[in-house]
C-alpha cells in the first residue's frame, strides 16, 4: 500500500474518501471493512510523492516494456505530456508499482475476467432474448454501412475544433456564467481579412510556368531563394507553395520536383522555420482574443516581440539576396539560431494549443519548459524571456491580493466593476469592464454573507469566501499557494473592516528560476497580514476579553451570579416553555447581572436569553446529522417531549459582530450552548437534591417509626448528589478549567488567525467530548440518571408532605423546589410504609443500574478510543471500589459473549 499512499500524499481527506469509494465501485468491490478501512490506512501510510525526471522516465520505461503495445501507450504518454496533463507523472508511477506487485496485479486481472464473463453472460442473455421476440439478424453489408458511418462520427468528433468555434465556445461558457458582463468580439473584418493575419492565404493556382528544372543550376538557386524568403514570411512562391492546414496541424510544403537533388535537399531543410513560423503566428493571432485571458495575451505579445525580430532577420537576408550575396548554403547558415528559437515558439504553441491552457496553466507550461532547458543556454533565455512576459498580467494581480487583500482579475465575474482604471479614456473603461471571460486567477471568490456566521451553524463563511482553484495554480508558486490564500484573505478581513491596509514590504514580484526570490516576498506579505489581522482582532477588539466573559456565563465561571440567577427564575423556569414571557426572564437576567459579581464584565449587555425549542439531547443529534444521509430525517422528527419545561430549553445567547464572529461564529456559540445547557441541568438536580435535604431535615422528627426505611431513602439521595457533584466537579475543573488555560497560553503564541481559529475550535471539541457530548450513547445514558434523580426528588418532597403535620415550618420555597420541571401538580400520597419502601427500592436499582451502564460505557470507550481523561470519572464516582466487582463481572460476560460469536 505504500505506493498507493505516495499517489495519493497530495489529496485531501474528502478526495481520497471519493476516489477510495469510486474505485471500490468500479472494481466491484463488496464486503469487507468497506472504505473506511482503506481511508485510514492510507492516511495512516501517506507521504508527498516528489516527482523527479528519472523516476519519471524509469516508470515510463517499465510501463512500456510491461505494456504489450509500446509504441502506442509511449504515443499517449507524449500526447498527454504535451497537454500539460496535471498529475501525470505521479499515475504512471502509481502504474508501474502495481505492475511490479505481481499479488495485486493478479487480483486485478482476475476482476478484470470475472467482470468480462459477467458482461458476456448478460450479453448472451440479452441476445437470447432478442432472438426470442423474433428480431432479425443485421447483414454483413448493412454491418459494414454501420461500421463506414461510426468510423466517420468518430473521426468528425475527433477532429480539432477550428479557431472561431472554440472562441464561440468560450465566449458562450462566460456570457451564460457572467449575463450581465458580455464578452466582447472583434469586428467581422478581422477574421474576412485574411492578409491581415501574416499566413498563408489559400488562393487559386498561378499560371503554369517552364518548369524550374530545365534552368541551369544558379538559375534555380536564384529562383528558389526567392520562393524561400516570401515563405518564410508567410507568402507561397511560384515553386514552393503551402499546403493548406486543417484545425492545428502543423504546415507541409509542395515543392516543384523537378528541382535539383542538391537544390531540393537544402530546400527542405530550410522549409521547417517557415512552419514553425505559420503555426506561431496563427496561434498569436488566435489566443489574441478576448476570450484567452491576460496570460496568453501577455504571452502573444511576447511572440510577437520574438516574430519581429524574426521579420527583422528576413528583411536583412532579402537585402543580401538584393545584393547577389545570398546562396542557399548561406541562408541556411543565417537561420541556424532563429530556427531554434521558432522551434521552441512553435512547439510552446502547440503544447498551450492541444492542453486549452490559460492562466496559470499556461504558466506552469511555460516554466517546466524553462526548468528543463537547464542544459540549454539559449533554449532556457527563450523560454525565461516568454515566462517572465506571461507572467507580468498574473503576478500584478498576486501583488493586489497579498499586498492589499483585494483581487482584481479583470477575467473575474466578481471583479472590481466599472470605472476602477483612472489612466484610461471612457471608450478604455467601456472595454475594460467588458472584458470578462474565464478567470485566470489561482485564488476565487464567492458569494457569501459575513452577516450568516452569526445565523447559520453550518457556514462556511472563512473556508469558502475564497477558495483555491488547484488548476489555476502555477507549478512554481504551488507550495505557497495556501499562504497565498491566507495573506488576502487576512487582509480582506481588516479591509472589510473599513481599514485600508497595505504591505510596507510590498515589491514587485517577478518571476525567476530561483523560486526563493518571490517566496521571501510572500513570506513577508503572509507574516505582515498575520501580524495586521492579529492584532487588529486581539487588540482593539478584544477577542481573549471577549472569550473570558463567554466563558463567565456560558461555562459558569461567575457562581454568584448562578446563585442570584437561579434564585430569581427558578419558579419562572418551572413552567412549560410556551407559557415563559422572555422579556421577565431578560428582566431577571438583568437584575442578577447587576446583583452579582458580574456587573464588572463590559459585555454583559451582549448575553441574552435563548429558548430552545428541543432539550440538549435533541440538539446534539440535529448538529451530529448535518451534512449526513439522516440530516433531513431527523429535522422532520417529531419532537420526544411535547411539554419541554423552561429549565430544558433555556439556554443563553451571545450577540457577535464582525469581524469577531469569524472566531465566535454561530457554530462555537452552538456548542458553548450544548456545554451550558448540560451544567446548568445538572446544577438544576444538584439543586433539588439539596433541597431535599433541607426539606427532609425539617421533618424528620415526624419518621421515627419509618427510621428504617427513611434511612435507605437518605443513603440514595447521598449518592446521587454525590453522582451530581462529581460530575460537575470533573466537567468545570478537570476538563474546562485546564483546556481553558491551555487554550489561553495557545493564543498568546498564536501567529495568525488561523492558529486563533484552530485553539478555539480545539478547546470547544475537547471539552464537548470530555464532557460526553459527542456520543449519544452516553448521554442518553446520563439523561436518563439524570431523570430518576429528579424523579426521586419529587417523590420525596411528595412523601414528606404527606407525613407532615398541617402546621409543619417549612419554608414554601423549599415546597416548591421539589416540583420536576414541566410536572403537573400531584396530591400529596398517602403515608404508606409499604409503597414508600418499594418505590425506594425501585429508584435505588434504577439508579443502580443506569450508573452501572454508564461506568461501563465508560471503561470501553476511554480503552477503546484512548480517551484516558474519562478514567478520573470512573475513579471518583467508584472512589471505594463499590463498583469495581460488578463492572469485573460485565467485562467477564461481553468478553464470552463475543468469544461466543
């Protein structure tokens, strides 16, 4: 599987999942561990394939030797190599390990055959059928027909695409993408002026003339030296004339046969140079236009340079020739340096021509070109010379992301719009913000609210506000290609802001071959923006100070304030949560923040108070099943309990602006939510435990004849407040407070919003899974403790009212705090010794139980997951071992149980 992980060392966790998942299909793969298992594996096993030439070449070779057509699979290899296919190398390695992996590749092979026979066996069965409803046999004539008109679909779909089609595509492509920003055209009579264009024009045939081999020999030279500079110019001579050329084939020549042999020899050597001059000049004229983008623009002006120096050359030879100084020995003398420079144009043409390159894939053409001319002085200055020209209209808008956090792609639907260009003339404007074709650009930006990180649990502003598009990105500027999105987007942020921020490192970046040149520049940008957005959003607003009151009242860091507050509501909250008036509970809320040691936080005005209309179980589900297959089973669910009192929907809300909310988005104040909610209900049941314990103290005096059973009653409630209270106790100060800290001092070293980003998050999923509320399991199983112990709370403060004597003190207060939530208002029992004693047993054994399923959850999952933080709570709730031989006994009988199986 190493291979298989090297192929692979580039992918994200998404796309391997989908390849995995599209090759088990296509295998016909079942059973098994399924995908998963080989997604873990391969993450497990990955590592950067570093594609070099030799191991390129060497897999190329053993594929081909492997292969039992060569030529043709050596064929595609340079078809798809000269397309700038992306990936190319890394597949041909991946191949030949396969072919080297003789159990693997027999696997393959017998999938192959069982496949092939499955498809032969439904081909028999459909012929059968066929044959059985009585269709008749085609004719071997009618066969060849068949035959004679696929072949000739096939070759008419396989044909290049002439010049003017491709642009109509091109422009169709934009104009249904961009409706409101038409592409331009050029005039009519650029393309019904054929002379205009610097080719060969097709024209009837000249006059026939004596033939050229019946003159003497000078004569012929003469003759054809004339003919060889109006073709190397693009004009046909009398006895050498161009052929005409379909799509982008490369240009052939006719030359008069009755020439001398020696004549004809050099002139068919020359004859090269006048195509390759054809094939440049027709790709300059065709990737010219509006709908090729600034990069190909860039690099045709840059031809152009190239063909007027060429032209130069040509009127210079012709001004020898004028003289009688020219022979053909002479002419092919002068052209040996241009014919290596037209050479290197015309095959640059043709590679950009056969991959539809544009942007940054014509870049990264251009620069493999350049790095593989290294033993090739003169060879690598053209092509550096063509780079760094093309390059020029890419790295201007490079400069505008990293340096000021704007992208301005003039080939961008979301472009800056009109009038931006201030040295340009009106009818200049008019064409700029027309001009609007296929993005070029390696970074692109959508469509997305800031407003929706404060609304929507899953938005996406941050990750797909600006996104990379990998075929977009340049070879040489692919390592940087994350920093480069990171720096805009850093400074985006503070300009949206309404700050104007701009690099005081900023330079122009211009390409080399000694990529560490621009990489410092970028380097610089990043750690600029980094250091800008930073402090903008630590500094002058206060993020940590921000995170610290959260953490007052979301993670119940202020316990006064609690105790004021739950004083306050606790009778509010007791009702169904349709019959709560939110604006009394605000008023309450406010008051306790004024009583309490809270009124010192400056943002206590942003905490509000949120009803949720399901309790915390219900919520954890719907956030567990967003982007799954139960996503929209479980919102259409009806809800468990109709009749939510207030204490299981009420949580608090937290009011976030920009850009704050980039960090606190609706997402964390989810899950702050989902961690309030559990503490503050056990808070509630550690409440009415100690009530009853002060209600229970008050008439004790009234149980002497009941001590014993009494005393079973007491020794339950112990135990579940000190189930309660331990459990509070390892959420609030064995996993908040350390991973709080921990989270604290990670921020002080931060050094970009993305470390911000990835420590908070960081801190929320550690504290939601230390606290159980990742898996539903155990907090179902905690729910339903949780539920018994209000249960028996209530059962108790019904019993003692019973026993109590009409003018018994108790405090009404106390009368009510052993009301559950949500409960309808029940007679008080009658004193029954009998019926009190069997419901204590029923509490104590459910509880039993519950806690015996939980420690037992517990135990598998910290060995199982390697969560070693939830030990302490096995440790603390089985603190003198009561526990510890039941939950031998459980471990005893899963062991046989899967033995068994």
């Amino acid at each position: 599987m190493g291979f298989l992980s090297k192929a692979f060392g580039t992918m994200s966790e998404f796309r391997i999942h989908h390849h995995v998942n599209e090759l088990l299909s296509v295998l016909d793969v079942r059973g098994g561990d399924g995908a998963e298992g080989y997604i873990d594996l391969l993450q497990k096993h990955r590592t950067p394939y570093i594609t070099t030439t030799v191991s390129a070449h060497s897999a190329k070779v053993k594929l081909a030797e492997f292969s039992q057509t060569p030529e043709d699979f050596l064929r595609k290899y340079e078809e798809l190599k000269s397309k700038n296919v992306r990936h190319l190398d890394p597949l041909v390695y991946l191949l030949s390990r396969l072919c080297e992996d003789s159990q693997t590749l027999q696997r393959l092979q017998q999938n192959a055959k069982d496949r092939s026979e499955a498809g032969a066996a439904a081909a028999t069965t459909a012929s059968v059928l066929s044959a059985a409803t009585g269709v008749s046999k085609m004719s071997m004539q009618e066969l060849d027909e068949l035959r004679k008109k696929l072949g000739n679909v096939t070759a008419a779909c396989n044909a290049p695409l002439s010049a003017e089609v491709t642009r109509k595509m091109l422009r169709d492509k934009h104009n249904k993408k961009n409706p409101a920003q038409l592409n331009p055209i050029f005039p009519s009579w650029v393309y019904e002026r054929p002379a205009l264009l610097g080719d060969f024009i097709a024209g009837p045939a000249s006059a026939a003339d004596p033939a050229v081999g019946t003159l003497a020999l000078a004569a012929q030279e003469q003759l054809v030296l004339e003919d060889l500079l109006f073709v190397l110019v693009g004009v046909d001579g009398r006895d050498v004339a161009a052929q005409p050329v379909l799509g982008r084939q490369n240009r052939s020549f006719i030359v008069d046969a009755t020439l001398d042999t020696s004549v004809k020899e050099l002139v068919h050597r020359i004859l090269p140079v006048a195509s390759f001059y054809s094939t440049v000049t027709r790709f300059v004229e065709e990737k010219s236009s509006f709908e090729y983008g600034q990069v190909n623009h860039a690099l045709t002006a840059a031809m152009r340079t190239l063909l007027k120096e060429y032209l130069i050359l040509v009127t210079q030879l012709e001004h020898v020739h004028r003289r009688g100084l020219l022979s053909l020995q002479k002419l092919w003398f002068y052209l040996q340096p241009t014919m290596r420079t037209m050479d290197i144009l015309a095959a640059i043409a043709s590679s950009v021509d056969k991959g539809e390159c544009m942007g940054g894939a014509t870049l990264s053409l251009l620069h493999d070109r350049t790095f593989n001319f290294t033993g090739d002085p003169q060879a690598q200055e053209v092509c550096l010379y063509l780079t760094k020209a093309a390059s020029v209209p890419y790295f201007e808008i490079l400069e505008k992301w990293i340096y000021r956090g704007i992208i301005r792609d003039p080939y961008s639907a979301s472009s800056t719009a009109l009038g931006t260009f201030k040295d340009q003339t009106p009818e200049g404007q008019m064409n700029c913000v027309c001009v609007r074709a296929i993005s070029e650009f390696m970074v692109e930006e959508h469509e997305l609210q800031k407003e929706k990180i404060q609304e929507d649990y899953n938005d996406k502003y941050w990750d797909q506000r600006y996104t990379i598009v990998q075929h977009r990105i340049p070879s040489f500027l692919q390592k940087m290609a994350d920093k480069i999105l990171s720096t805009g987007k850093y400074l985006n942020v503070v300009r949206e802001c309404g700050r104007d921020v701009t690099c005081p490192d900023a330079k122009e970046v211009v390409y080399t071959l000694k990529e560490r040149a621009y990489v410092e520049q970028i380097e610089k940008a990043f750690n600029y923006a980094s250091k800008v957005l930073l402090h903008f959003l630590l500094e002058e607003k206060e993020l940590v100070a921000r995170l610290r009151s959260i953490k007052h009242y979301f993670l119940m860091d202020k316990g006064d304030f609690f105790v004021h507050f739950m004083d306050l509501t606790e009778e509010e909250l007791r009702k169904p949560v349709d019959d709560i008036a939110p604006p009394r509970l605000e008023a309450l809320l406010e008051l306790a923040l004024r009583m309490s040691t809270a009124n010192t936080d400056p943002f206590k005005d942003d905490l509000k108070i949120d009803l949720m209309p399901h309790d915390v179980i219900t919520q954890l589900l719907r956030v567990l099943a967003i982007e799954t297959k139960q996503e929209k089973s479980v919102a259409n669910a009806e809800p468990a309990d109709a009749a939510l009192s207030g204490l299981e929907a009420f949580s608090f809300d937290y009011v976030v602006k920009w850009p704050l909310s980039l960090i606190i988005s609706r997402k964390a104040l989810t899950r702050y939510q989902m961690l309030f909610r559990h503490m503050f209900y056990c808070k509630h049941v550690e409440r009415l435990l100690c009530n009853v314990w002060i209600t229970n103290k008050h008439a004790k005096h009234h149980w002497s004849h009941s001590a014993k059973w009494f005393a079973a009653a007491f020794a339950l409630r112990q135990r579940m407040l000190n189930f309660v209270q331990n459990i509070q106790y390892y959420m609030m100060f064995e996993v908040m407070e350390p991973t709080w800290h921990l989270m604290e001092n990670n921020l002080k070293t931060a050094s970009n919003i993305d470390d911000v980003l990835w420590h908070h998050t960081s801190f929320l999923d550690n504290c939601m899974k230390d606290c159980m509320l990742t898996n539903p399991e155990l907090l179902r199983i905690f729910s339903k403790l949780m539920s018994v112990c209000v249960m028996f709370a209530g059962r108790m403060q019904r019993f003692t009212r019973a026993l109590r004597p009409e003018h018994a003190d108790v405090p009404p207060a106390l009368e009510a705090a052993g009301k559950s939530p949500g409960a309808k208002q029940e007679p008080p029992e009658p004193a029954s010794d009998v019926g009190f004693e069997a419901s204590i047993v029923k509490f104590d054994n459910s509880f039993s139980l519950l806690l015996l399923d939980l420690l037992d959850k517990l135990s598998i999952f910290s060995s199982n997951n390697c969560e070693h933080s939830m030990i302490s709570i096995i440790y603390r709730l089985d603190f003198n071992g009561f526990y510890t031989e039941r939950l031998e006994k459980m471990a005893v009988e899963r062991s046989q149980k899967a033995a068994a199986q």
